[in-house]
C-alpha cells in the first residue's frame, strides 16, 4: 500500500516537469491574453475617407465659408441669388440642397460659394467628370482638398475643390479676367482649409 502511494506521489511530480502542466499553460495564456489587450489598434481611417456615419447636411455646413473666412478680401455678405456661373450650374445635385453664399467687393465684384455633398461617390470622381466652359485655370491643390480644378471665362472664374464626400466650388466675378483669376487662386487654400472642418 505504500508502495502504491509512493509511486503515485512520483508520478505527480514528474508531471510538473513536463511542458503542458497547467500552471505553465494557463501562465502563458494569461501572457498572450495581455499582449492582445496591449498590441496597437487598426490605425484610424485617412481624413479624406467618405465616413459612413456622417451628416451630409451636417457636412455642408461646415465646409461653407464664413464672414470671417473672407474677411481679409474685404467683402460684405450680400442677398443669397442664383449662381450666374455656367460651370457651378454644371455640377451633379449631392445628397442635400449644396449650401451657399455670397459676398460683394466694394468695387461692386462678387464672390460666391457653393458646397455640395455625395454618398454614392467621392467627390474627386464628380470633380473629374465636371466639364466646365472657358480656359482652365491652373489651380495648385492647396492643402486640405483631394483633387483642385479651375475655369476663367470673360471675367469670371471657378476653383472647384473636393475633399472626401464634399465638392466645393468658389466663383469669383470681377472687372478682368486677371482680377478674376487671382482672387479665385487666392482663396483656394481658404477653401480648402474650411473643407476640413466637415471632418
């Protein structure tokens, strides 16, 4: 009888050695279970990215410029009127009535902005297909925006930007064709900084 007991006892502790005992098992277990709450998260999607869950109301708001935004131009809001711009008439409808305004130079100049807002596109895709009349303007894409674009004709000109779901375009209306186009690559990076905003 001791000598069963006593082979028992041995068996025991040999088990202890071998690499599956359980203090050792559930030990490394506990050491995964740490790594896995520790190890980084996905990284956070690219700021440009359309997100699922945004408002596109909510979205167009935000991009619109303020008084504030155009304040150095030196301009004062004016009564909201059609667009006069055959290339902002161009642009698809978005998923909500675009967001607009306008303001007047005391020259008598005018500047308008109207933002739109897709959920079955990216705005660089309609940006791409938009077709506008006159010369382009050359546009450097300020930072801020995806993809930049620009058209002049007679005294007018648009800077039509696109960031993520967002489509913002700025019309500028001027004496000449030169005050025209560099009041809308001015205001460029302007446009572009208020298009961060819906992020």
């Amino acid at each position: 009888m001791l000598a069963a007991a006593a082979g028992v006892v041995a068996c025991l502790s040999g088990c202890a050695d071998r690499a599956n005992d359980l203090d050792t098992y559930y030990g490394a277990a506990a050491q995964e279970a740490d790594r896995a709450s520790t190890a980084p998260s996905a990284a956070p999607p690219s700021p440009s990215a359309p997100r699922g869950d945004a408002d596109p109301a909510g979205q167009v708001t935000a991009a619109q410029l303020t008084d504030a935004d155009v304040a150095e131009e030196g301009v004062t809001p004016a009564l909201p009127t059609p667009p006069a711009s055959a290339c902002i008439d161009a642009i698809p409808s978005g998923a909500t009535p675009p967001g607009s305004m306008t303001w007047q130079y005391p020259s008598g100049s005018r500047l308008s902005q109207e933002v739109n807002a897709y959920t079955d596109r990216p705005a660089s895709q309609v940006l791409t297909e938009l077709g506008c009349p006159g010369e382009e303007l050359t546009v450097d894409v300020p930072v801020g925006a995806d993809s930049a674009r620009g058209w002049c004709a007679d005294t007018e000109c648009t800077v039509v930007l696109a960031r993520g779901p967002l489509l913002s375009a700025l019309h500028v209306v001027a004496s000449t064709p030169e005050r025209a186009a560099e009041a809308a690559q001015r205001l460029a990076p302007v446009t572009a900084k208020a298009l961060q905003r819906q992020q």
